[in-house]
C-alpha cells in the first residue's frame, strides 16, 4: 500500500512539474513578443520605446541569388546594432514582374502565388540574422506606391487594367492620376483576394534558418497592411478594407500586432484620402502610424534652406504635437515612422555635407523623446527614413535599376536623397546619442513602474504567508 501510494505521489509531483514547465516556458514566449499597455508598447514587461530606421530592402540583400549580398547585410546589421538602433520596418512583399519600371527586384511574387524561392529564403536569412541581435522587425505587406509593385499590380493582376499608369519618373507621370488608379483595389475582390493569399502565404511560413513559423517568432514586432495606404476618393472601401485585412491577420497570429502603416494627417489628408483616429479605431489595428515629409510637401527647400527651413521645423513641430494628440483621443501609440531630409544643397554624393540634415534630425528625435516622457500625449516609437550604410548611387542623380546597390531610397527616387550613408560620421553621431536617450528612458520608465508597484503594495499593507 505504501509503495502504490508513494508511486502515486510521485507521478502527481512529476505531473505537476511538467504543468509548470509548459506553463513557465509559455508565459516566457508570450512575453518575448512586443505588447500593448496604456498607450505604449511593452516588451519582457517592461517598457518599450525605440529609435529604429527604415529597412525596407532587407529581404533582398539576404537573398541568396540575384540581387542578394548576405555579407553585407550582416555588416549593416552590425553596424545598426552598434547604433543601438534595434527596430527595423521592412517590406514582407513585393510584386513582379522584374521587367516594369522603377521597381525593387527581383521580386518576392513573380506572379500570383508564385514566389522568388531566393528572395523568400531572404526574408528568412533576414530575420534569422536579426534575432540574433535581438532586434524587431515591422513587416510592411503590401504597398500603395509602384516601387514595390503593389495595389496597382495587384489590379493588373486581377484583370482591371492594362497597364499601370505610373507617376514621375515616368514622362508624363502624375501622381494623382496614379492614386485615384490604385484606389480602385479596395473595391476589386479579385485583387484583395490575391492581397489575401499572399497573407495567408507570409503568415504560415516557417523560417528556414530560425525553424520558426513567422507568426510564432518574437523578432517580428507587428504586421503592417501597406506602405501609406491611402483612401483616395474611394473611402468606404477603404475603410472596409482596413477592417477585413486587420481582422484577416488577427484570426491568422494572435502574437503580433498589427497597424496600417498609413501617413497619417498627410499634407492634405482631404485629397489622400486619410483620417489618423477613423482609420486606426479599428479592435483590430493595434497602434496607429504617421510620417513627416517637409520636403516632399513643399515646406522646406534645400537650395533655399536658410529662409525655408524654420517655416519646415515649425511644420514639423505642430505636426508631430497634432498626432500625439490625435494619438492620445484615440487611446492608442503612436509611432513616427517615416521622416526625412536632404542632404545640403540637395546633393546626394557620400561627400555632400549634412548640416541641415544633422540639425533637422536632432529637432525631430528631441521632439518625440519630449512626447515619449510624457505620460499622455504619447509617441512610443520613431523610425527615420532611411538607413543607405555602405550602398551608394551608381551616379549623381541616379534612379535606381537592377544591379544597382540598394540604398534607402526607394526605386523611383533619386538615389541617395533621404539615405544615410555608413560614413555620415556627424549624423552618426546623433544616432548614437539618440538611441542612448531612448534607452535610458526605457530604463526609467522601469524604475518608475517598479517603485508604483511597490508603493502600491506598500499602501494596501498586503501581506503574504506561505504555510508548509
């Protein structure tokens, strides 16, 4: 009787022990991945604010074939983790065919449901390589603009047109003419379908390297409906498709968050089509999106910097104080992750000077450290656009074609524009000390929550007695 007894115990202990081991090895995967918590992100529980850049190419330097260069994107890799820069926003989709114009490629879909296996393996080796270094990823899965193929492909894919008509650098290009164009994917079934697949695709996909299913790996801190999707003049839809796609992703990944990697206000949110508080109200979106574009709106002109730049510093101060505040009635973060200027005089050569753009970049990162502080009218992220490292143009003002080096300049743009090159010693610097910033209120905001836990805790006069 004795033995059957202790044998039973015995199996009850080992019982409960490999409860609690599920249980405990559980929570620690629930808690690698980044959360939302009174208005801010939460990781490990403890706060988390950050100071990243814009990636987007990563996927195609980790490609093993054509286009790739693994060895530099390590290099990048290090280089940005030494920054202390730890969070990358990176596109998780790409459209062929690597004939059109002014595109990334090759790309990651060659055509409905048929993927790059090199490019895939890429996003892959991309991941795998920033787990390693504890970074997190924001995966953008479509796009409004051409460069990356896109909503407008995803038209022509489903029969709706032709041919795209493309805005500048294509003579005669317009951009509004383009626009109203792609807004048509949200009321085309046949193209949201397609968007659709290729969710369902990037979703399920178990990395090769990490042995990890994208939805069950930490690395990713939250998925990204497009790149600056816009309503246009087709804004039921629009919002219709916020909602599907954002619930489409929920029902798939119950770990990460996600957001539409909209603009936000805009220079003219009437004509694009956006709406901050509409379009992220949704249970599904998890934290709201905006950029900052001086230049590309026409406040600040670098060949006339000296009159334009404090009219585009005070633009970009009203701007970001608005969406804190947008940020704040909504009840949601709020991440910069898009903003930018040129170098001096416009010129794109690694030998241009950046005084404007070093003072620029200051203004704005001290900007959004004075909302992180805050305990409302929060911003818990920035992202600043974008990350060039080594790659530089094939020459004064180049558009970017195959073969070419991938800098942060998209396809369409001149290269060189808005990138930061791995010899910019002086914006380098602020990055450093930026990211320094970053971490260190991280690490208050810790010791701010412990000493209300105990003061709490202090002032119920909880006691705790373990009887054995």
């Amino acid at each position: 009787m004795n033995y059957f007894f202790r044998s039973f115990c015995q199996s009850v202990i080992l019982l409960s022990l490999i409860v609690f081991s599920i249980d405990v090895s559980s929570q620690t995967r629930t808690r690698d991945f980044v959360r939302v918590k009174n208005n801010s992100f939460e990781l490990n529980g403890e706060p988390y604010y950050f100071l990243g850049t814009n990636f987007w190419y990563g996927l195609n330097l980790g490609a093993k074939g054509k286009g790739g260069n693994r060895d530099r994107l390590i290099r990048e890799l290090d280089r940005l983790n030494s920054l202390g820069i730890k969070n990358l926003r990176v596109m998780a989709g790409s459209e062929g065919p690597d004939t059109e114009p002014w595109r990334m490629a090759p790309a990651l879909q060659t055509s409905p449901g048929v993927y790059n296996e090199d490019v895939l393996e890429g996003l892959d080796f991309l991941l795998f390589e920033m787990r390693k270094r504890d970074m997190k990823a924001v995966m953008c899965l479509n796009n409004f603009w051409p460069w990356s193929g896109g909503m407008s492909q995803y038209l022509i894919w489903a029969g709706f047109a032709e041919s795209i008509p493309y805005p500048p650098p294509h003579p005669g290009g317009d951009w509004g003419t383009y626009a109203k164009f792609t807004a048509n994917f949200y009321s085309n079934s046949k193209a949201m379908k397609l968007f659709d697949d290729h969710i369902r695709f990037i979703l399920s996909r178990k990395n090769k390297y990490s042995n990890l299913r994208y939805t069950n790996d930490p690395t990713i801190m939250s998925w990204e409906l497009a790149n600056e999707p816009r309503g246009v003049d087709n804004l039921s839809q629009f919002a219709e498709w916020i909602k599907h796609t954002s619930e489409l992703i929920k029902n798939l990944d119950t770990n990460h968050l996600v957001t539409t990697g909209s603009e936000g206000a805009t220079s003219d949110p009437t004509s694009s089509g956006t709406d901050l508080i509409k379009d992220h109200s949704y249970k599904a979106i998890d934290y709201a999106t905006a950029h900052l574009w001086v230049q590309n709106w026409g406040y600040y002109d670098p060949l006339k910097a000296e009159e334009s730049y404090p009219v585009a510093l005070s633009y970009a101060k009203k701007y970001i104080k608005d969406h804190a505040e947008m940020g704040e009635r909504l009840g949601k973060p709020l991440v910069l992750e898009e903003f930018g200027i040129s170098r001096d005089l416009n010129d794109h050569s690694a030998s241009s000077t950046t005084l404007v753009r070093d003072k620029y970049y200051k203004e704005v990162f001290e900007e959004t450290l004075k909302y992180m502080r805050k305990d409302n009218l929060k911003i818990a992220g920035c992202n600043f656009w974008a990350w060039g490292g080594e790659g530089r143009p094939a020459q004064p003002k180049a558009i970017w074609k195959a073969g070419d080096n991938f800098i942060g300049d998209p396809p369409h743009e001149y290269q060189g524009w808005y990138s930061v090159y791995d010899t910019d010693s002086s914006t380098i610097s602020i990055l450093r000390d930026y990211t320094g910033k970053v971490n260190q209120l991280n690490k208050q905001k810790k010791g701010k929550g412990a000493g209300e836990k105990n003061k709490n805790k202090k002032a119920t006069g909880t006691k705790t007695q373990i009887k054995l």
